[in-house]
C-alpha cells in the first residue's frame, strides 16, 4: 500500500477496454473521478459502471471513447442518459450487487472512497458492489477521505488489497432532502395511514419518500431496514419514533445499505454502533426481509397501469428511472409478516399527462406483485383484488380530470 498522494496521473494506469467501477451516489470518490475524467481524452478507450450520481462529475462532453454503463438513470446520470451516452442495465439492484459477486462483470479498476480510524479502513457510505468489484480488480485506488464517517458493517475487507492510496481533496458529496410541496405532502397524508407502530420502513430518495417519514415523528417503535437512509431518519431517531425495538432482526439497530444525505447524518452515523451499512445480499436478501416484522417499503413511480402494474423506468420509450431496489422490497415486504408494499406517486406528471394509465410501457413491478398504489387522491388497495375491481379503485386514485378518458379506455380494452 503506497503513502497517500495529493494528484495521481492515470496514464500508466487505465488500459485499453478496462472496465473501470467507482462508488455511487454520496460515496463517489471525487477527487478520483474528477481527475479521470479530466484526463479521459488522453487516456485510451475505457468504460465506466456508475450509479446514482449527485455530483457534477460526469458529463456528456466528456471524451467520446469512454463508454458508461448503470443500472438505472438516477440523478445527474439523466445527462449521459439525455445525451445517449448511458447503457443501462435491466437489473434488479440485489442481482446487480451479485453479479459482481460471481464475476459476471469483471472489473479491471476500482475507484473507491474509504474513511479511516486508526488503521482501520470502512467502505463509510456505502456498502455496495465495489467491494466485490474490487476483490477481482486488476487496480483498487482509494481515495482517502478524512471527512467521510466511519460506519460499522461496512469495514474494508482485509483480504481486498488497496494498490494506491489518495489524499481526497473535498468532503463527501452531500445530498439534502428535498422540500415537500402540497403534493406530496398530500400523498404522505395517506400513505402514513398504513404504517402502523412497530413498522420498520424501507424508502428511496425524493420528495415523496422524504415527505412521508416527516410526516411519522407521532409513530412509535419504527425500524428501519432500507437500501438507504437520509437526514430524516435522524430526526426520526431523535424524536423517538424509529426504535428499531419491534423488527424481529437487529433490535436496536439500524441498518441500511448506503447514507444519503448531509453532513449532519454523516456526523451521526460516524463510529455509531447503532447503525450498519450492510452488503446488498442483506439489506435486500429475500430472506433476510422475510423475517421482518411489519416491512413497509415505500417506493415510487413514473406510471402505474389500470391492472395494478408499476413502471419506474422508462417515459416515451427513454430511461429515465431504475429498477433498483423496488422489486426486491416489495417482494420481501410480502413475504413479511404484517408487511406493507406501498408505490406512491403523483397522479399527474409535471407536464399535466397522467401517470395512471391503460397500460404501462415498462413493467418494473408486476400487477401480481402490486399491494397499494398511493396518490395524493387517495389509496388503492390492489392485494386479492380482480382486474375490474382494480381499474376502478386505480381511477379513483387518479386525477378527476383524468378519470372520464381512463374510464373510456377502460371499456375499450379487452380485459
């Protein structure tokens, strides 16, 4: 392991075709992406796997030859995607972790950011498919990062060799939550009247998810188990809501697979035994959500069909969303005990279309998964329900200016 450098020069290190991976979202190394893409267009052809990106580091003019792949088009990587730069991959998030696992993506270089606490390394902000990424790498460059937080259940593998260490040079990239709007907070409204006590959450990012655990801090003995957690979960904790006493697993704990948000959850989750950032064959394993008490996963939507049917991937035929973690949680949600599988989403979309309608393009999650579709006119509960039954309660949950043209097409499909 070399002594940390402030620059590092990749010219010696990137080879033709290399297939070069980087953490996602809040634990993207910066000061190493922002050195390879500065130095990309004399660098020869490589491709670059990204997820989530929040920082402004990758961009569509960056050098022609490198290609990027994702599995899903989430925050500033909508401008690869925009610009037909993107290769996304189908894929559930759970099996995207596992397929690095068993080498069915073979990376030759690895970009990671790491947090240190004498001697001691950890993954910080994100337990991901990098440290499986990394175990086949050809190169794993670690950027340093003294304002990244320790977490516990996410410590480098000692078995994982770091070749070169670099000095970050800016803090973690932070997130803040968005703030709800009358929308959402209509949509939280109704869908907080499924969440009982004792409930452990699982929720993605944006406002919608964001607007909802705001709405809980009257709830008690809330867990959590999610692929992530934000700054709202602090202020659940410090409210008392979210316990983690009732889960049926990891009682007292808080566990997640990545930290998304602020420098103030940072803070709370650095050296705090009270929360594990977890690998994804965890935190999204069949059969670890199973054996939850009361899982409610909350996820959201571009379209939902009359039949029940969620896409969260694509509009007009251009990706714009992912699969992620949704199909894994609203399966694992059914399976727990007392579990809840929630998809919210507006009933409209911001240019006046809506999103209930006759047929999805794209099936993310199929209707025979579906429990209850929430918009901010209500709930519709689609478990055991027919295919009539549930077009009618999927239009009550749709706009009124809608609900005339969904009912006609409805009469106009054959069901």
């Amino acid at each position: 392991m070399s002594e940390d450098t402030p620059t590092i020069d990749f010219s010696d290190l990137i080879r033709n075709g290399d297939l070069v991976v980087c953490g996602q979202a809040t634990a993207e190394p910066v000061t190493l992406t922002e050195a390879l893409m500065a130095q990309a267009a004399h660098l020869p052809p490589f491709r670059m796997m990204i997820g989530p990106v929040f920082s402004e580091t990758f961009s569509a003019s960056c050098a022609g030859h490198v290609s990027f792949q994702s599995y899903g088009v989430i925050g500033n990587a909508r401008r690869l995607a925009k610009a037909g730069r993107l290769d996304v991959i189908p894929s559930n998030y759970s099996a995207f972790c596992a397929d690095f696992a068993a080498r069915r993506y073979q990376a030759e270089v690895v970009l990671v950011q790491l947090a240190e606490l004498e001697g001691r390394l950890s993954a910080s902000l994100s337990n991901d498919y990098v440290i499986d990424a990394a175990r086949g790498a050809r190169l794993v460059i670690a950027e340093i990062n003294p304002d990244a937080p320790f977490t516990f259940g996410a410590e480098w593998p000692e078995d994982v060799p770091i070749h070169v260490r670099v000095a970050a040079r800016k803090p973690p990239v932070e997130l803040a939550s968005t703030p709800p709007d009358d929308i959402s907070r209509r949509i939280a409204a109704h869908a907080a009247g499924l969440i009982i006590d004792g409930s452990t959450l699982q929720f993605g990012v944006g406002r919608i998810p964001d607007a909802i655990l705001s709405s809980l801090p009257h709830a008690r003995n809330l867990g959590i188990h999610s692929g992530l957690i934000n700054d709202a979960v602090v202020d659940l904790i410090e409210c008392g809501a979210v316990t983690n006493a009732e889960k049926g697993i990891d009682a007292g704990i808080t566990v997640t697979n990545q930290v998304i948000g602020t420098q103030r959850l940072y803070r709370f989750v650095h050296q705090n035994r009270a929360v594990a950032v977890r690998p994804a064959s965890y935190t999204h394993g069949q059969n670890v959500l199973a054996r939850i008490n009361r899982l409610v996963a909350i996820n959201s939507a571009l379209q939902v069909g009359l039949d029940g049917s969620v896409n969260s991937e694509t509009l007009n035929g251009v990706a714009i969303g992912a699969i992620g973690g949704q199909l894994d949680f609203v399966r694992g949600a059914n399976a727990s005990f007392g579990g809840r599988a929630i998809i919210a989403l507006p009933a409209t979309a911001s240019d006046g279309t809506s999103r209930i309608v006759a047929d999805v393009e794209t099936v993310t999650t199929p209707r025979a998964d579906v429990d209850a579709i929430v918009t901010e006119w209500g709930v519709a509960e689609l478990r055991g329900c027919g295919l009539a039954e549930r077009a009618r309660r999927m239009i009550a949950i749709a706009a009124p200016e809608h609900r005339d043209a969904l009912s006609a097409q409805l009469r106009g499909l054959a069901r």
